[in-house]
C-alpha cells in the first residue's frame, strides 16, 4: 500500500525538484501580545536510497533526527518573542491532535504543490486561505496557547551504491534521483485553524543525521518566522 | 535477421521470466504446514524449500534492531497505527474487539502481546497485518466468514505471515531485485539495447509478485497448522474459499485475474491445496467449528455490515452472498429484509415484487429492524398500495417514535401521499 504512496510522493519531489524550486512563505507578524506558540511533535522520517531507486525508511536515524531536530527547533524559536510550549508525544497524544497531525500533512502537501508561487498554482484558489479548520481550537484550550508550529519533513539519503548509480547513469547522459530534503512548517492560529505562517523546502542537501545538520536545516526551515 | 544477439537476449530473459512461475506450489503449502506445527522452531531442510532469505521466525516481545531495514518498516507502522486507533472507520464495539482479540491469543498463545487488532468498517473479504503487530480486520470478512474455525484460519494466516516476517522479508527481496535491475538497465543502455532493460523490468516485476504469492501460499499452510493448534476444524480453512468461490462465480462478464501480477495465489488453488492438507489431520472431524459462539458475537452489529455491503452496489455477487447466509440460517428475517433492501435500491425491473416478497418473508420471520416496516411503506407506495403504505409507516413510528426521519414520514402518512 505505502509503496503507491512513495512512488506517487517520489514523483511529486521529482518534478518539483527538477524546477529548481526555491523555499515559499506566507507572511505573518504578531499581530498583539498573545504569542503562545505550542510545538507539535514533529514528523520526520529519514530513509536510505538503494541502488534501484527505493527509498528505505531508517529508524536509526529517523530517532536520532526527532531529538537533534526538536532542539534545534526550541533554540531557534526561543531568539523570537514567542512564549514556547512542547505538547505531548508519542502514545500520550490526544486522538484529535494525533488528527490535526495527519491534517497538517495533506494541507501541507497541497500548499507545496498548489500554493502561491508553484507552478501548479492553482488558478480558482484567489482566497489565500489554507486552514486546518475550527477542530484546531481543541489545541488552544488543552494547552492554553494561541497558536501551534507544525513541522513534516522526509529526508532521504543515496547510499553508495546510489552514488555509483548515479555517477554511471550520468556517463551515458541519464540523470537519477539523488537524496531529497522535503519539509514544511506551519504557524496555524488555533482561534481560527488558519495556517497564518508557512515555509517550505525541497533540496538536494540538508543532513538531519548530525546536531549541526539539523540546526541548519532548522534556520532554514524558520527563515521568516516572526520575530 | 540483423541483430540475431538482441533477439537472443530478449528470448533468454523471456524464459526468466517463466521460470519464475515454475515453483513448486504444493510444497510450500506443505512445508509451511510443517513448519508451523511447531511454530519459532527453525526447521533446517524447510529453509532450503521455501524462499525466505534465512530469516528466523520473530521471538515472541522481539523487535528488531535498531539499525535494520525492518526497523524501518516497524517505525512506519508504528506511526501509521497512532492513525488507526483514531480512525473514524474503526469499529469501537467493545464485545466484538474482546472477542476477536481472544480468538488472536488463543492462536498465537505466547505471542498474544505482540498483536492489536482494529476491525475496520470496510464491506471488503479481506485482512491484513503489518510487520509490527498491527492486524487489520474488515467488516466484509466478518460477515461472510461462518464460524469461529473460519475466523480462526484468516487469523492464523495473518499470524503466520508476522512470525515469518513477510514483510521483512518482501522488502529485501525488492531491494535486492530493483536493484539488479538498475544495473541490468544500465548495462542494457550501454550496450544500446534498452529493450532488454525494459523486458529485465517486466521480469522484475512478475519475480516480485511470484515471490508474494509463495508467501501467501506459506502463510496458509502455516496459518493451517497455527488453527488446528487451537483446536478448530481445519475443513473450514478451505471452505472459507469455497465461499469466495461462489461469490465471485455469481458475477457475470468477470473479468480473468492476471495471473502473472497476482499478489496472491487463484482462490481455486488455495481451496484445493487446504483441502488436501485438511484431510491429513487426523480426527479433524473431532476439532470445533465453534459456530453458535461466531454468530453470537456478530449478531449485534450483523446488520450494518449488510448495510454497507450493499453499497458496494455488487448486486449479483451480494445476492450469491445472501444466499449463502440464509443456507447458514442465523437470524434469517434480517437477511430477507436486506435482500429487500437491495432490490428496492436497485429498482430494476420486476424488482418492486421481489422487495415486496423479500420483506414479507422477513416479516413471517420475525426479529426484523423497525427500518424494515419504512422501507416496506415506500416500497408500498410505489406499487400503488397506498393503504398498506400508509399502514406500515404508522408501524414504523410506532416502533421508532424518535426516528431523525419521523417528520418526513409523518408529512407522507398526512398528506395521503
């Protein structure tokens, strides 16, 4: 079943990586003193390249990049005015946050490949509006904040025999897929469910494997957040 | 001819391609049987017999390590299954999950912990378990399976392929085979003839799917040996088989399965080979079908699973289903009200009468949801009885006053329709 999901995901990236794209905002300032900002367990999965072109999800890795990652991602936000919460993890989540997670996800995808500034824009969406809906609200009460900081990334990497792959396929002029960096983070404001700030990568580099890779892929990930 | 070598090569990958066909069936339902006897043990000739790329059956309370691919497959499971407990699509009943959640333990006895089970609200024959223990179970599966022994086999199936690591074991499988073909790919652009690279593809892609279906076919004889543990009739692994067998033969213009993009084995040849393997069980006879404990576990929520099964609007093969139901005999007036139910939905021709006589029928049987004297008043309506009608929706609200519809049907008693 996920293998579809991966071959479709995997084409996505392909073709938006072969745009050259570059990372995309909403914009957003604090709009009065209520800056409580509750972080979301973030959903990363690293994964290893075969030779073939299939990318294998690492739990190794993909544990060691949570921690790097969500440390980085308190540092940084701790240089804004924002008031940092962390909400709960794993098996202890509610069902509606667990929810709001895979929401974010699909919203999240859509705005990377339909949103402002893609190629595939799409041209009956005038509103600008990209919402998680009212059920957001949930969040605001259970941990009395304001708004939550969403963040998906799939990172994958080309193991060596990929890189050989690579390095032969291109002698005859044929370019493979290498390693890709794909995420997105979201501001959402829980009065409303609205995604209020949003930025987005898709790359060939980034290494979430190492604590200085992960603060670099953080910042990255923050560029424009408010300050 | 003026590449005689290209042909040749294409002709040498044509009988790869064959040959992946060529494995002995019968052996692997055997050899797992075997095997599963006496599940966890490793059995040194069966390795050599059964495609498996040596891996061990899992320990109960094992997870593999960190580092490995499989670890990898349990991460993304584990994430997906944190969905599933809060999937609206889940059947929450808590009499049904206990139910089955017994049945799981007493298959796979030291290793009950390692499996939750989520009944799905999806009108499908069909279940599914993930590397880490996570076992799906559809609706459709619950309403056509007819005993605890039927339910025990899908069970065992679904345990079998977690000890055997199936999916471990697919996965490297295809690491190992997509990668031979990037290389095969590669060389065949080399040498100028990407034809090759394209028939190595197909051949990829037929040796991945022979490799599914033997594990299914292990999985069943496995499965076979995990439910005459427990103590249940192993016959009734094979008619479960029989019933997919009648259902799908009820379909007319059906179109052929591939049989070379097949995940799993043909109905047909699984009926058989459980079969043969059920008759060297000695006194099977003796072992439990366990069948008025299964249709009382199911009779609650029975109806709504026919509810849904009628959405699929697959009205011959729900027919051929129904059937068989009524041959079973439990609670035969809820299923006469929805064979009702389908011929009122399809509103073919003639289809009015039948309605008519299939509620009539469930009505001589009794034990019918107050739905039915509704459907029964518009199925009334639209033969023109408008006195009977009227008569069976004042029923209707008689034995359900606070029915969400109750206006719309008051407003048709009233305005004489």
């Amino acid at each position: 079943m996920f293998s579809v999901l991966r071959l479709t995901a995997v084409a996505v990236v392909a073709l938006l990586v072969s745009g050259c794209m570059t990372a995309r905002n909403l914009e957003f300032e604090w709009q009065n003193d209520d800056r409580r900002v509750v972080l979301m367990p973030t959903d990363i999965e690293l994964s290893n390249l075969t030779a073939g072109g299939m990318a294998v999800p690492n739990a190794e890795w993909t544990a060691n990049a949570e921690k790097h990652f969500f440390n980085s991602l308190r540092d940084r936000l701790a240089q804004t005015n924002a008031e940092v919460r962390v909400s709960n993890k794993g098996l202890d989540q509610p069902p509606t946050q667990i929810k709001l997670i895979k929401l974010h996800e699909v919203v999240g995808n859509s705005l990377l490949v339909f949103g402002p500034g893609s190629r595939l824009a799409l041209p009956t969406k005038t509103n600008g509006k990209w919402t998680l809906g009212p059920s957001a609200r949930f969040l605001k009460d259970h941990y009395q904040s304001d708004y939550a900081l969403f963040v998906h990334i799939r990172d994958s990497y080309a193991s060596g025999e990929r890189v050989a792959a690579i390095l032969v396929a291109g002698l005859f002029g044929v370019g493979l897929q290498g390693g890709v960096q794909r995420g997105f983070a979201s501001l959402v404001d829980l009065n409303t469910g609205d995604v209020v700030w949003h930025n987005s990568i898709v790359r060939q580099q980034g290494e979430l494997r190492t604590i200085d890779g992960a603060r670099e892929t953080a910042d990255k990930l923050l560029t424009g957040f408010p300050g | 001819m003026k590449y005689p070598w290209k042909t040749l090569s294409l002709l040498c990958l044509g009988l790869v391609l064959t040959a992946c066909q060529t494995t002995s069936s019968k052996e692997t339902y055997r050899s797992a049987f075997e095997r599963g006897a006496t599940p966890g043990k490793q059995v040194e000739n069966l390795d050599k017999k059964i495609p498996s790329y040596a891996i061990a059956d899992l320990r109960p309370g094992e997870r593999p390590e960190l580092k490995s691919d499989e670890a990898g497959l349990w991460m993304m499971m584990d994430r997906a299954e944190t969905g599933l407990a809060t999937s609206g699509n889940r059947v929450n009943d808590p009499q049904l999950n206990d139910y089955v959640q017994k049945i799981v333990c007493k298959i796979a006895r030291e290793y009950c912990k390692d499996f939750r089970v989520y009944i799905m609200r999806v009108p499908n024959f069909n279940a599914s378990m993930a590397p880490n223990g996570t076992m799906l179970l559809h609706t459709g599966f619950l309403l056509r399976t007819k005993n605890e022994a039927q339910l025990s086999a899908l069970i065992g199936h679904e345990i079998a392929h977690y000890l055997r690591r199936h999916s471990s074991q697919r996965l490297k499988d295809t690491i190992a085979k997509t990668n031979a073909l990037a290389f095969i790919q590669l060389a065949s652009m080399a040498a100028g003839v990407g034809a090759v690279g394209d028939m190595a593809m197909l051949a990829t892609i037929g040796s991945m799917k022979s490799f599914s279906r033997d594990n299914e076919r292990e999985a069943d004889g496995y499965g076979l040996a995990l439910m005459v543990r427990a103590g249940y009739d192993p016959i009734e692994a094979a008619n479960i088989w029989a019933r997919v067998i009648r259902e799908r033969d009820a379909i007319p213009d059906n179109p052929q399965r591939n049989a070379f993009l097949s995940t799993h084995p043909p109905s047909d040849e699984r009926n058989k080979a459980l079969n043969d393997l059920s008759s060297t069980v000695e006194n099977a006879n003796e072992l439990r079908t366990g069948e008025t404990t299964y249709q009382a576990a199911i009779a609650a929520l029975r109806g709504g699973f026919m509810r849904d099964e009628l959405a699929k609007r697959q009205h011959s093969s729900t027919l051929a289903l129904f059937d068989m139901l009524l041959e079973d005999g439990h609670l035969p007036g809820e299923i006469h009200f929805y064979r009702g139910e389908l011929y009122r939905l399809r509103n073919d021709e003639g289809d009015v009468d039948k309605a008519l006589s299939a509620y009539r029928k469930a009505l001589a049987e009794g034990n019918v949801p107050a739905e039915l004297y509704k459907s029964h008043g518009l199925t009334l309506k639209r033969a023109g009885k408008k006195d009977a009608a009227r008569m069976a929706f004042s029923t209707y609200l008689e034995l359900a006053p606070h029915a969400a519809d109750r206006k719309m049907i008051q407003f048709m008693i009233e305005r004489k329709l």
